[in-house]
C-alpha cells in the first residue's frame, strides 16, 4: 500500500460511523412513514392526504390510495377511499353542493345535509 492508499484508523473509525448514522436514519424514516389508510410503509410515491386535526399535519397516503383521494373519490365525513365502481351501490349519495359521494351512515353528519344536501 503506498501512503495515498492508506488512512489513520481515526478516519476510518469517522466513516464507519458516518455510515452507521447514514443506515440508521435511512430505516428510522421508512419506520416512521406509513399509509394512514392501509398501512403500508413502501410505495413508489407518498402523496398527500387529509389534514390531521391532532397532528395539525396532513397524513401520508400511498401511491394507490392517494391517487383516488386527489381525484376526490373519498367520503369527506369518514375519509372512506373507494373505488369508483363502488358508487353503484345503494350505499353512497351525491352531495350536489361539494361535488363528493357520502356514505349512506354518514349522511346524518355530512356538513351540508342541513342545507338540504
């Protein structure tokens, strides 16, 4: 080994450590961040959800669900993603003020529905 080749053992010992805290946060991250609506902790893109009055944040969704809940295909009482052929069922109503389908059980709470909605 020449001289340019070899480092002290207290570089080495920085690197390793810098590494360590590189592997480290890279798992404390994808361990914190997690679909709110189905849990997963892996996708192709996070996008973003509904605001969290708790957490005064909006929430993570993942590729699949956050694509149908920027389309606007959610029950805005219960944040119910759905999938567009579930509209057929007897269970969802068109609210013609917000422009959203809710949830049969929902409706009672809908924030329109005192407005003749």
């Amino acid at each position: 080994m020449t001289e340019e080749e070899t480092i002290s053992i207290d570089q080495a010992a920085y690197w390793l450590d810098d590494m360590r805290k590189n592997i480290h946060k890279d798992i404390d991250i994808k361990m914190r961040k997690k679909c709110a609506y189905c849990g997963v902790r892996e996708t192709s893109l996070w996008r973003k959800g509904w605001y969290d009055k708790e957490t005064n944040k909006n929430l993570s969704l993942c590729n699949a669900h956050g694509l149908r809940y920027s389309k606007g295909q959610y029950c805005p009482e219960c944040n119910y993603i759905y999938y567009a052929r579930e509209l057929h069922s007897a269970r969802w109503k068109y609210c013609q003020k917000c422009g959203h389908y809710v949830h049969q059980k929902c409706i009672s709470k809908h924030h329109h529905n005192s407005a003749g909605c």
